[in-house]
C-alpha cells in the first residue's frame, strides 16, 4: 500500500512482472482497520478518511436504498415484474433489525453477516420465498417471508392486518434516480387558477 500511494504503482507481491502503473487514476483505498492503527507513513499519503457509519446506525436511509439491492435480488428474474410492494409490517422488521451476525444462524440469507452484505443477502432470501409463494405482475413481499430467526423483529402494535400493501417500488429497480416511498411523499399544494 505504501508503494502504490507513493510511487502511484502496483506490483503483486513475489511476481516478477513489470508494475501497474496508476498514475493518473485516483485509487480508493478502503480499510476496516481504525485509522489510529494505520502506519504513521501512510496516514500523510492519504487524502481523506471517511468514516462511514453502520446501517443499524442509519436506518432511516433503508427505504432509499432498497430499490438498488430488491433489483440485485431480482437479477434475470426480474422480467415481467412491474412493482415490488413491500408491506409496512416487513419494512418494521428490517427498521428493527440491527444487521449483525446472529449467534448459530445457518449460512445463506444474511444471518451470518453484517451491514450491507447482510442487507443483500437477506432481501434475497425474501425475494425467492415471494417468487415461490406468487410470481405475479407486482410481487409482494411480507413480512411472513422473514427468516424464522428474525420473525419477532419490529413493532408489537402491528397486527396481522397490518402485513398489507405499503412501500410499492416501481421498476427499473436499479438505475438513476431511486423512487421516494408513497409513505414519505409529501403533497404538493394546488396551484391557483
């Protein structure tokens, strides 16, 4: 790392292949390890350091964020759906859960990670339990489709009746822009004639 902030080349460690060169390309260089660890050298080679905050930290941001990994859970299987409607019982649940590892949780949809990754992993757990249960126009995903570990998460003054229609994200599901959800709408006021 000191090498490619310094000589603005790479060289993959033992090879004995000429060096990539990075010379006019900005790197962005990533690191879970707490900037007061990092070497004195490299902290004055950086430019910047962003913390970046956990997602249980910034829950609010979840209802944006969801269209962009609804469309990666989808993948190729997304043709033919026009909507995903997310219910509001299901959107309380993933409000409430705090995305760290769950103690002896079985591999495979995101009781076992953290952050984003778990966010990943967990809508696509929820998006085939929804294409197994009804593969229509508008797919809707409940709360029902919640891994049993994580059935009890969100509000208790949400009843049954409350697993309805809630968020409803229009397709494309990735690209520019993300749809705001109806819930956060605000009304524009009418105009005078």
């Amino acid at each position: 790392l000191l090498n490619l902030t310094a000589e603005k080349e790479y060289r993959r460690y033992g090879s004995g292949e000429a060096p990539l060169s990075f010379v006019d390309n900005p790197v962005v260089l990533l690191s879970s390890i707490d900037p007061e660890r990092l070497l004195r050298d490299m902290q004055g080679r950086l430019c910047a350091s962003v913390a970046v905050p956990p997602l249980r930290e910034r829950s609010d941001e979840l209802p944006f964020i969801l269209p962009h990994f609804l469309g990666q859970a989808l993948g190729r299987r997304s043709e033919g759906i026009a909507a995903i409607d997310v219910s509001v019982r299901l959107m309380a649940a993933l409000l409430a859960h705090d995305y760290r590892p769950v103690r002896g949780a079985p591999a495979g949809f995101g009781l076992d990670q953290q952050n984003f990754r778990a966010l990943s992993d967990l809508l696509g757990y929820i998006v085939d339990r929804a294409l197994e249960r009804d593969a229509s126009e508008t797919l809707a995903l409940r709360a029902a489709d919640l891994p049993p570990q994580l059935a009890g998460l969100g509000p208790r003054s949400l009843s049954d009746g409350d697993d309805g229609p809630g968020f409803v994200y229009a397709a494309p599901f990735k690209g520019p822009g993300i749809p705001t959800p109806p819930a956060m709408v605000t009304p524009t006021p009418p105009t005078k004639v």
